[in-house]
C-alpha cells in the first residue's frame, strides 16, 4: 500500500496543468497566471503628491517660517503647466503629479494662505522628497510583478489592473462533479427511511471544492446499481475531476472500482496506508475534453473529507497550475495525550489554535470516520503515526482544512 507522499505524488505525476484561458480579471481571483506577468509602466508613472499641500522646492524649506508665490493649482489628473522656481510654489492635491522644480510637499494643514501668496511652516527636517513618491518607488517598468503558478490575491489583482493585464491569462476554473453512492443514500433534503442516511458527502465536497476555487457540479446520488452508476459516471467524465463517495472498499455492492474499469479510467493506485481514507481509488481518463482525474473516496464522511484535504486539493492545485501543491505543512503543541493503537498513521481532526507559544492541537472528542460531529468542531487534523503513544506537549504535524479559520 502506498503512504501518503507516495500517493500524492502519483497523483500530481499523472496530472498537468490545465492549458491558459483569457478571462476577464474580474473572475481572475485564486487563479494562477499562465506565464509571468512584467510591469508595463512605472508605478506610480510620475513623482505625486502624497498630500494636499503646496508643492515646492526643499531648499525653501530651511526656515520654520517662509512665504511663497502661489503660481498655478494642480489637482489630481491635471498636468502642472509650468516649472516652480525660487520663492515659488504650486496648490497640489494628493496623487496629482510634482511640477518641474518642486521635490517636497508641504501639508496644507501647515499653510495659511493670503490671496496668491502662501505663508508656510514646514515640519522640521523637510528633506527632498517629503511627501512626494517617486516615480517607479513601487514598481519599474519591465520588472516581474506575479510568477505564474502563485495563485492571485485580491492585491495581485490590482496590480494587475494597475498594469493593464484585463483580460489576463490564467489556468482555467476547475469543474468538479461529485456523485454519492449507495443504495442507503438519499438527499439531504428528504427523510431517510428505514436503514437510510442521507447525503452527507455531496454538499461537504462540494463545499470543498467551492472552498478551494473550483466550480462544483454535483451528480446527485446513484444506488448500488451498475447500469445507474455507469450512467452517472459517465456523465461526470465530462468535468475535470470527477468525485465519486462511496462503494470503494470490499463489500459485494462496492462497485465503483469496476465502474471505472469499465468506463476507461486508468486506474493509478488503489489504497493508501492512511486512516481515515484507506480505500481511496484514484486515476485518469482521456475523452473529447481532454483528461478527467477520477477519485473514489471512501464513504465515511470523514474519509471523503480527509481524501479530500490530503489528496483532492493538491490535485486541483496542479490543474490549477500552481507551483506549488503540497498542504502547507504545520508544526503543532498537543494540548492532550493522544495514541493510535491502529496499524495506519492517523489524520486525527483537532482544534489548531495561534496563541504565544505557537501552534497548538486540541484533540476534538471523535467517535471515528463516520463522525460529522467531531469534524465540525475541528479545523484540521495532527498526523499521529501508527502504534503510538503521544503526550500533551509532544509535537506533531498538522495540516488545516480548507474553509476553516
Ligand atoms: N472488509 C473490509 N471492509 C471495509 C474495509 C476493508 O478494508 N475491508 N475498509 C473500511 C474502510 S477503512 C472504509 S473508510 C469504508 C469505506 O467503504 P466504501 O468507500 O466502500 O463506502 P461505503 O461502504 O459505501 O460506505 C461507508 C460508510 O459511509 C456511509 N456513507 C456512504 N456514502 C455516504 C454519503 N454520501 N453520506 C453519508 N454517509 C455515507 C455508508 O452508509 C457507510 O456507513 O469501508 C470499510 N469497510
Ligand atoms: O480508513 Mo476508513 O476511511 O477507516 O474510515
């Protein structure tokens, strides 16, 4: 059985990122550049004003009292019409930019002004380039603003619209379905009859997906019936990944492993040495489209979420052309004694908290991988190896769910 760095590196070997799509840069957030993108101007484009005030030279600056000749008014998106020399001084609004001969701004709130004339205090210590910024103080024409495969932030975004990138070029947005199996399965929506349960998975993986960026297209259920979970699968070949819960252990109704045989997925491994998420099945298709990643989570909610979280997401982030897809690794203080008396290395949910000393993990109170409830009340999940002991203190490896603060 493969570990968990082995199977995630199967997956992200199978895997390529998904070919550039021009998009408006409105829809351009959480997506990664195609290629890098280069700045296009200086930023800001000239020397502005960071101030309302008068604009003037810092040579007239020395004295805690000077009187000026007012010569022109610049306010913002206005271009100044002539220089200021000695004794001389321009009205500026803040971002409006510095005339020739001026390097300072005095605030207006240290002037008084007398018809055309301005009596100043400046602050002492002005210096050349007080309250003024530079052109290219920010950002030089030609130099690297975002690498591709950093995937964008809202302040990205600006940055980019600063430089013009609308439309920009980015790894398209990933459709995902999601289908739930199981003949006991019926939609959250419905009451469950004898010896039912209803779908928990779908709209947890769909908010995960949602969570990680991607657009989820649920499937809806299909029972433990060939033909309806071929139909279904089929269908959900037409996405990028497709996600199927359930039906992938042992049992005699386990079809999903068969299904996508069937089907023409080429199955890359199958079972990982993880708990919660052994029966994880994972492989590709090729079709019109292009390749759909397949997973075959486990039924157990928690195992879907866990296969999810250490499998799905680092998938879509290779699609997604991000540079890098691995979880963010987490070093954290167990605030109680936890074992794992289990042959598998345990991804236990805990409550990671930021506090003085660090990152801490709280053990929830969990009754195991069909346990919605302990999920719910964690943000994450510390890495207890197999056959071990641990104590409050000890540290572990953690990695914090999507969506979670
Ligand atoms: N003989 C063996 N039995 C099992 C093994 C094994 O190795 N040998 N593995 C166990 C492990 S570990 C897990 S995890 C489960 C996963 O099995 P399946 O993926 O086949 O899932 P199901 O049997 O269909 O369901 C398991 C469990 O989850 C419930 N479930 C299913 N779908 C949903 C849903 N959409 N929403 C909420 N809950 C769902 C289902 O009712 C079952 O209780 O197999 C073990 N068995
Ligand atoms: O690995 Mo299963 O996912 O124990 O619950």
């Amino acid at each position: 059985m493969l570990s968990v760095p082995e199977a995630r590196a199967a997956i992200l070997a199978a895997l390529a990122p998904r070919p550039a799509t021009r998009v408006p840069l409105a829809e351009a957030c959480g997506r990664c550049l195609s290629e890098p993108a280069v700045a296009t101007v200086d930023s800001p484009p000239f020397a502005k004003a960071k101030m309302d005030g008068y604009a003037t030279n810092a040579a007239e600056c020395g004295s805690s009292h000077v009187t000026l000749t007012v010569v022109e008014e610049i306010p913002a998106g206005a271009v100044p019409t002539r220089s200021v020399g000695p004794g001389e001084c321009a009205k500026i609004m803040t971002g409006a930019p510095l005339p020739d001969g001026a390097d300072v701004v005095i605030p207006v709130e240290c002037s008084e002004r007398i018809v055309d004339r301005v009596s100043l205090s400046p602050p002492p210590a002005v210096r050349p380039g007080s309250c003024v910024m530079a052109r290219g103080a920010a950002v030089r024409w030609g130099e690297t603003l975002i690498a591709a495969g950093e995937p964008l932030t809202p302040a990205a975004i600006g940055l980019l619209a600063e430089h013009g990138f609308d439309p920009v070029a980015v790894t398209p947005k990933l459709r995902v379905a999601v289908l739930s199996t199981g003949d006991e399965v019926v939609p959250a929506s419905l009451p469950p009859g004898p010896g039912q349960i209803r779908d928990a998975n779908g709209p947890l993986l769909c908010a995960a997906i949602a969570a990680a960026g991607a657009l989820p297209l649920p499937l809806g259920l299909a029972g433990d019936d060939r033909d309806a979970l071929t139909a279904k699968v089929r269908d959900g070949l037409n996405a990028d990944v497709l996600l199927i819960s359930g039906g992938v252990s042992m049992g005699d109704y386990d079809l999903v492993p068969g299904v996508l045989a069937d089907c023409g997925v080429r199955r890359v491994f199958h079972k990982i040495n993880v708990k919660p998420g052994k029966p994880l099945w994972f492989g590709v298709t090729e079709n019109d489209r292009g390749p759909t990643a397949v997973f075959g989570l486990p039924g157990n909610p928690v195992s879907s979420l866990t296969g999810f979280e250490l499998f799905v997401r680092p998938a879509l982030r290779r699609l997604g052309g991000w540079s890098d897809c691995e979880p963010a690794p987490l070093s954290a203080t167990l605030t109680e004694a936890i074992a794992n008396r289990g042959d598998r290395p345990l991804y236990r949910p805990v409550r990671l908290t930021d506090g003085p000393a660090g990152l801490s993990a709280e053990p929830v109170r969990w009754a195991g991988s069909g346990d919605l409830r302990g999920a719910a009340d964690a943000n994450g999940a510390a890495l207890i190896p197999s056959e071990s002991q641990l104590a409050a203190g000890d540290r572990v490896d953690a990695i914090r769910w999507a969506g979670c603060g």
